[in-house]
C-alpha cells in the first residue's frame, strides 16, 4: 500500500510523525486530527486545540521551531476562550 510505498522511500512513518509533534506541543494543546499526505512530499494538516491563545501562541511557535516542519501555515482562529484552528505544514525528513 501506499504507507508501505513512503516507508521504502525513506519517508516517515506516521508513528514518526505523531512521536514528534507530542514532543514539542504544551500540556495545554492537543491536535485533535492529523491527515498525512504522501507524494513528491509529505504534507500535514493538523486540527489544533488550545486551552486559550497563550497556550496557541506558544504551539504555533513550537511548531514553527521544529527541525522537521517546514512552511507552517496557521488557518482562521478565535482568540476567545478555547482556541480551534487547522494548521499545514511540509514534513521534512533530516538526519539526527
């Protein structure tokens, strides 16, 4: 199958994937659904969940600072009480 087909390429497996986006995500965040997309790249799309918009700030700046994300592009947000928002991404595979 087409996972199958990524993880011969040398793409990440979405256990990968999933393992690095709960390492840098604050105790108040959550993504609540994460489509993978496989071709000439991997793209993200993250349904994001914060407690309130210090909580977001400090997820988008995370997201933003991973080695393994690039071009991260935040949707439409509220500010008021919990914030929903999606956000895409390009997953870039580096060596450690």
């Amino acid at each position: 199958g087409l996972l199958t087909q990524a993880a011969a390429a040398g793409e990440s497996p979405p256990g990968r994937i999933v393992a690095q986006l709960a390492r840098v995500l604050p105790e108040a965040a959550r993504v609540e659904r994460l489509s993978i997309v496989y071709g000439e790249e991997i793209a993200l799309e993250m349904r994001v969940v914060a407690r309130d918009a210090i909580a977001w700030d400090l997820t988008l700046e995370r997201l933003e600072e991973m080695r393994f994300l690039e071009e991260v592009s935040p949707g439409p947000e509220h500010r008021d009480g919990e914030v929903r928002t999606t956000v895409s991404a390009r997953w870039v595979e580096r060596s450690r």
